[in-house]
C-alpha cells in the first residue's frame, strides 16, 4: 500500500497539560517509524528545523518545545529548579496522550539526556541517537544531588553569562541583527538562525520582543544536574548511539557513556552546536543510525 506523502513544511501542536500547554512542531509522515526530537538548553525546535526537515520522508517526527522554551505556555521556577526530571514528566504526560508510541528518541545537548531519561521510562528499548549530550564528572552530580546543591548557584561559568544575556528588542530584525555580529552564531549554516528566531523570540505585553526561554531559566538550566543519568543508562535496554564535537565538546565524562560499551562518534570540524553548524551531517547521522536500528527491530 502506497503511504500518504510526508509532510516537507512542518506543522505545529499545542497539546494540554495539568499546569499549561506544551507546544512544538510536527512533520507528519504516517506509517513512518515516530521520531522524538528534543531541542538544547536555551533554544526550541524551530532551530532544528534544518536537520529535521532532510528527515521526513523516513519519520513521523514530533519535535516539542520544552517547558520555558519557544512557544510552550508552561510555569517555571528558577530558584527551586534542582534537575532536569520536570522536563522528561512533561514529556511523559504529552507521550501518553499520543494516538501512538514513539519508536525513536533524539536530542541535542539538554535535549538529549532528555531524551534518554524521558525514553528510560517510556520506551526502554527504543533506539537513542544523543548529539552532544551534557555528561558532566561524577562529583558534580552529586553534589547537585546533595543538601549542598545551592553551593553551584552563580559557580558555574556558563550559568553567569546566561544571566546576563541581552533579553530585549522593540523589533525583531534587531535581536537578528544583534546575533549575525555574535561569535556564536558565526558558523551556522544559512538560514538556521532564522529558523530559531521564529520561535526563540516572542512578542511581550509591552511590545518587546523578548527571548522566549528566559535568561534566569537557561541559567537554572546550566546549573540544575540533579537527575540521574547513570539510572536511566542502566534503566534503557535499546541501542544508544552518540555523537560528539571535535571541539567544545559537553561529553566531558566520557567514560559514563564508553565503560557501557556506547561508542561516541565524533563529527568533524564542527563544536558543540553541531546541529546548527553542520545541519546536513547531523540529519545524514541520525537517518543512517537510526534507519538501520529500526529495520533491525522491524526484522
């Protein structure tokens, strides 16, 4: 039977949750294994669009926003914020209420331990395909796990400078032009950012345009690594597959992955935004990993 045409363009979604709604992107391709993609600390999924779209004639993929990101209306708490679980229940909750289950999870960096502890409890056997995940030492972790958690609030580098980011602009073309200038943004392919300032910027109650995941929330972000990575690796009896940056790289405790027989693939040329830099050999790693897993499965 001839499937229906995938959808090239994507679509968006808002779905209810107990406290708000969760949004996202779609690209529906009935029949197709279900692809979850989760976006990075700071960003959405309008920023992946250019990975995801090279995608969808093999997966029905769903790509949400997390909560504080992008278009989701979800609360957050950047003084009580101590893990990354409140964002694999959100993802729970949204997985049940699917007409189907995912048959793939992946990630960028936040997104992709996301991924793993979100997939750990949904679908234990489902392939993973990780970019980049934020796999810190060993101590850092627990004293994030410890009554001393408070001791990283304003200790961690990363954290201090997301407080201080510019956070708005009474035009949109102002934030663009802003960031075309930022070292960060210097290697990104065409259009990318673009894509993420669809959703990354949205329109205030006073008319400015702000980013729509809060710099005191990206910070708390950086800072909340409560949750356990080790137990969803133990939990997870499907493949996980992991690629990594030449440079910049956020697999800093490489050995939490590789002493479970996970091999990291290494991207050349490219550092930890690897998605947004190199949007074509992202989308080519993750089709090649994941359609030969899901064809072993189906067989």
């Amino acid at each position: 039977m001839t499937q229906p045409a995938a959808t090239t363009r994507p679509v968006r979604f808002s779905h209810a949750l107990p406290d708000g709604r969760l949004a996202g992107l779609a690209w529906p391709n009935p029949g197709k294994p279900r692809l979850v993609f989760i976006h990075a600390n700071g960003f959405c999924a309008s920023a992946y669009q250019a990975v995801l779209g090279r995608l969808v004639t093999e997966f029905d993929i769903l790509a949400p926003d997390l909560r504080g990101h992008g278009r989701s209306e979800l609360p957050v708490d950047p003084d009580h914020h101590r893990n990354w679980n409140i964002y694999a229940d959100d993802i729970t909750a949204w997985l049940s209420a699917l007409d189907r289950p995912a048959d793939a999870f992946a990630g960028h960096s936040m997104g992709a331990i996301i991924a793993l502890l979100s997939a750990s409890r949904n679908a234990p056997s489902a392939p993973l395909c990780l970019v980049e995940p934020v796999v810190l030492p060993a101590p850092f972790y627990m004293v994030a796990r410890s009554p001393f958690y408070r001791l990283l609030h304003g200790k961690v580098g990363i954290a201090r400078a997301a407080r201080k980011r510019f956070d708005g602009w009474d035009q949109a073309e102002e934030a663009a032009a802003r960031y075309q200038r930022h070292p960060t943004f210097r290697n990104w392919a065409d259009g990318v950012l673009t894509d993420y300032l669809d959703d990354g910027l949205k329109q205030a109650a006073d008319g400015q345009f702000r980013l729509a995941c809060a710099p005191h929330w990206e910070a708390a972000n950086y800072e909340a690594q409560g949750h356990d990575i080790g137990a969803a690796l133990r939990r997870h009896a499907g493949p996980i597959h992991v690629l990594g940056a030449e440079r910049a790289s956020t697999i800093v405790n490489r050995r939490t992955l590789t002493r479970r027989g996970i091999r990291i693939d290494t991207l050349s040329g490219t550092g930890h935004l690897a998605p947004m830099e190199a949007p074509d050999r992202v989308a080519d790693w993750l089709a090649a990993t994941l359609t030969t897993r899901l064809a072993g499965q189906a067989n």
